[in-house]
C-alpha cells in the first residue's frame, strides 16, 4: 500500500479546512468511494471531523506523481495488451474471411490473368481460317502490347 505522506512548504494556518469526503471527491474530480479507497490506502488521512483539504490535495498530487514514476512496466504491459489485441482482431476477421493473405490474393490473381491471357493468345488462331498465316500474324500485332509474348511465356514483355 501507499506510505503517508507529509506536507513540507509553508506553514499553513492554524486552522486549515477541513471538507467532507464528499466535497473532496468533487474537489480531486473522483467518486467518493475513491477517495474512501485513498484513505484505506493510506495516502490521504482524515482528521477529526473531515479531510483538511490542502494536505488531502498535496498527498494525492505527489500519490498520482508516483504512480506516475512507477508505470514503465504497467506502459509495457498496457502496449503488449494492445498488440496482442490488434492480433487478436487480425486472426477474428481472417476467420470471418474478411481478410486474406496477400500470398492468397496474388495467387488467385495470377490464376485469373493467367487463363485471361492464355485464353487471348489463342484468338489469332481461332478467329484466322487454316493455313493463313498472314492473318494471324496481323492479329497477333493488334493484340495489346506483350499479351502474346507474357502468355507464352517471355518476361521481357517484347513480343516474339
């Protein structure tokens, strides 16, 4: 638990104010059942018949100030948390096949443009009657550049 702490500053008068536990709470902007949860920790101590509000306000001010120093591992553990997270959400809307590999996507892709290409290449011959060479050749220049030439194969992207 958190260790009591003392004011040192200038002296306060000899009657400081003392609040309820309710106006502290709205004082330090928390629930009152925090403020309860501060004074069973030790860091803020009522006396008499309430909390004296200066030394309540320096006490929880140097309190939020060490937790402060003492958060690294809890900055680490909350960052982890929030990856694991993010992989989390990533492995859910793979499952949900809302996301795919990129591997996957090239594949099908590559699949597709494969027999789009294949399935060009072959009109000269289809579409030139048997044995016409010379129409083939014109339709085969007519196809869009390096169509005919990735189908069969060239990587250059210049046709045969």
């Amino acid at each position: 638990m958190a260790e009591t702490v003392t004011v040192d500053g200038p002296t306060v008068a000899k009657r400081a104010a003392t609040v309820s536990a309710s106006a502290l709470a709205l004082h330090l902007d928390c629930s009152r059942a925090y403020v309860g949860k501060l004074e069973a920790g030790g860091v803020i101590q009522r006396r008499g018949d309430g909390f004296p509000l200066d030394h309540s306000r320096v006490a929880y001010l140097r309190y939020l100030r060490r937790e402060r120093r003492q958060s690294p591992r809890s900055e680490a553990d909350a960052d982890h948390v929030k990856v694991k997270t993010e992989m989390l959400q990533l492995r859910l809307m793979q499952a949900r096949r809302e996301l795919m590999r990129r591997t996957d996507v090239d594949a099908l892709i590559d699949g597709i443009a494969g027999v789009t290409l294949t399935a060009l290449s072959s009109l000269p011959a289809r579409c030139a009657p048997r044995g016409d060479h010379a129409i083939r050749r014109g339709e085969r220049e007519n196809l869009p550049d390096g169509l005919f030439c990735r189908s069969q194969g060239c990587h250059q992207g210049v046709s045969p």
